[in-house]
C-alpha cells in the first residue's frame, strides 16, 4: 500500500499532518528532520516514527511511497533531487524550486525515472475552487475577460509573529518567510487556481518592492509586496497582488460578459463563491447588489477546521498524488503545471517588468474532482 514519509517537522508540517489525521487508512512511514530536537518533538507530538537521517527515512520506504519534502524552500531543490535519486515520488511544498534551472532538472530528472513529482499549493482541490471551476465551464459569468486576485495579508511586520508557535512547538519561521518572500510563499494560492481554469500564461508584466523593516541584515528581506498582470494564451487577463502590508484581503473577482463571480477567502475551502448578473435598467447598466450563491451538487472532500490562518485541508494534494499512482492514472496536478507555476511564481517575484514565459502546461490533462463535474441545478 502506498505511504507517506515526512521531510521537514517545521511549522507548516503541522498543518499537513492535521489534515493527514483526517485519512487514518494512510500509512506514514516516518519523519526525518535536520534538527533532531525539532523532530523527537513532532514525532512525540503526532505518534509518528523518527529517523536519524535521510537515509533511514528512504530505507524505511516502500516501493511506490511518496515523500512529502516540507523543508525550507531553499532545501527544496536538495532534498527533492535526492528522494528522486533514490527512486520515491515527491510532493514538494512550494515553490517547486528557488531557480527556474533547478525546477526544470528535477521534472527531467523524474521523468527520466519515471517517477510523479509535483507542488503545493492543492487547494485548488478543495470545494471552493472546483465551484469556481465548474461555475466558469457552466457559463457563469459569460465570457470571462478578467480577474481580480488578492493575497494580502495585514501588516505582517507588526504582528507579534516571534509568539506563532504550531501544534507541535515549532515557532513561525519568521527569518526564512521574510527572506523567501510573500509572492514565492502565497501567489501559489490563486495561481493554482486560475491556471487549471483558465489556462497556461504567455506573458507576466509584474513590479515588486521591499518596503518594511523585518529585523533582518539590510539586503536579505524579500519583497513584501508584489504585483502581476498575467496574459492567458485562452485571452484571459488576471491581476494578482501580493503583499503583507495591506490590509487583509483574500478577495478573488471573476469577470464577464454577463456579470461576476466572487469569492472571500481562498484560504478557506468552504468559502462561498457568488454570482452577480449585470444588466441595464433604462438607461442604466446594474449590477445586482446581492450575489447569488452557487453551489456544488452533493458532497465533496474532508474538511478541516481552522488551523491558524487557513481553513484547508493540506493532505488534498498528497492523497489525490496517492490515487493517481495506486491507480495509475495521471494526476489532477500534473509535473508540467507545477513547473508552469514556478515559472509565474519567479516572475511576480523578480518583478522585472515583462517576462515572456518559456513553460505551458497542457491543460486538458488537469482533470475537475469527480464530485465537482457540474453545478447543482446544472448549466447557467
């Protein structure tokens, strides 16, 4: 039977593993982390099996198991790169990579071994996302021309962030999230999502910034801020900011032909997506002041209560990777999409100006959950 092992017991493996606990049938082979006090802690905490090395981690594996890497990103490339060497499929959390040439050796490397490798973010899974998706393939809200995406997050810098401490004792990373940046750590969140709707991106125009003192040596803070317009080759145009400055904003806007689709929180599985029709009254072009709330037509995946900041359940994207491989079937988050976002994530980051994009992924091998083929009631 197909398991899991854990590389990385930090602050975000917690998040994974509460969502993890959702799915009891699912072996977990192990953890291994770098810093043995950090891992004795999360093993204690979640009743998991520790290993003193990478090493015993994969010997501890079984053929066909695949290997959550949750290290720093900076680690991703390093340790993806050896979990492949040693023959075990990957799902990294975001990015895929910190440099386009690093995440473009890892699918070759995979591929050549024929082994599924893929990213974080998997909230594109959730129920809130497939609405969205299944909303914009009924028609909802006529020909889509633009998106508005938002993922701001207050102003960080102020918040007592040095007291964040997860389930299992490990403090926020506030050091390596500054110096990664909020545009690698969140624009995943929506991109995951408008790419398998809308398509690959051909162009980024994007600006960025660091703005705020974070108590970090001058030259090693990220951009607290960034800004991107996306073109689609299917014509879509999105903007999608990122910041932890501004006032918090999870706010996603999909607009059409006919009206809008609106969505608060994409970091809430359960957020409702609503829809507001545009017409004109005599002389006047209105749009409905109250939304519509559109729906799925039964039940959906095992949700998560709010853990922190989010309402999502993290395991989505490892158990979907789980399935394709037990039924060796291609996976909702194919390898050429996860680079495909790498590449836009870069972009947005460097904030460079334009950026012409030299990945695509092939979109109709990103496949809708089973449960959210259709809308209840049908078709707009």
């Amino acid at each position: 039977m197909t398991g899991f092992a854990i590389i990385g017991a930090g602050f975000v493996a917690d998040l994974y593993m509460g969502s993890l606990k959702l799915y009891p049938e699912i072996p977990i082979r192990g953890v291994f982390d770098r810093r043995p006090e950090r891992a004795a802690a999360f093993c204690s905490h979640w009743g998991l099996a520790k290993h003193d090395s990478l090493e015993a981690l994969l010997a501890a594996c079984e053929p066909g198991d695949i290997v959550l890497n949750l290290t720093n990103p900076s680690s991703h490339y390093e340790v993806s790169r050896a979990v492949l060497e040693a023959g075990f499929h990957v799902y990294s959390e975001k990015p895929l990579a910190m440099e386009m040439g690093q995440a473009t050796a890892l699918t070759e490397l995979a591929a050549e071994k024929g082994l599924r490798l893929t990213s974080a973010p998997c909230s594109f899974l959730g129920e809130a996302a497939q609405t969205l998706w299944a909303a914009v393939r009924a028609g909802y809200p006529g020909k889509v021309r633009l998106v508005y995406a938002e993922m701001d997050d207050d102003f960080v810098p102020a918040a007592p962030y040095r007291k964040w401490i997860s389930e299992s004792g490990a403090p926020w990373p506030w050091q390596d999230e500054f110096e990664v940046g909020c545009t690698l750590e969140h624009a995943g969140y929506y991109l995951a999502w408008l790419l398998p709707v809308f398509g690959p991106v051909k162009r980024v125009i994007s600006a960025s910034a660091d703005l705020a003192e974070k108590g970090l040596e001058q030259g090693r803070s990220a951009p607290d801020f960034s800004t991107g317009t996306l073109y689609f080759e299917s014509g879509v145009v999105a903007r999608l900011t990122c910041s932890i400055l501004a006032p918090h904003d999870h706010e996603l806007r999909v607009i059409g032909d006919d009206g809008l689709l609106e969505l608060e929180d994409c970091w809430n599985n359960r957020s409702a997506l609503r829809y507001r029709r545009r017409f004109t009254l005599r002389r006047r072009l209105v749009t409905m002041p109250f939304g519509k709330r559109l729906r799925l037509p039964g039940p959906t995946h095992l949700m998560q209560g709010r853990r922190g900041a989010a309402s999502m359940n993290f395991a989505l994207g490892p158990v979907e990777l789980r399935e394709a491989v037990m039924q060796d079937r291609p996976g909702r988050m194919p390898m050429d999409l996860a680079l495909h976002m790498n590449e836009v994530t870069l972009a947005l980051q460097a904030g460079g100006g334009v950026h012409e994009m030299t990945t695509r992924f092939d979109p109709a091998g990103v496949a809708p959950m089973d449960w959210a083929r259709r809308l209840k009631g049908g078709a707009a």
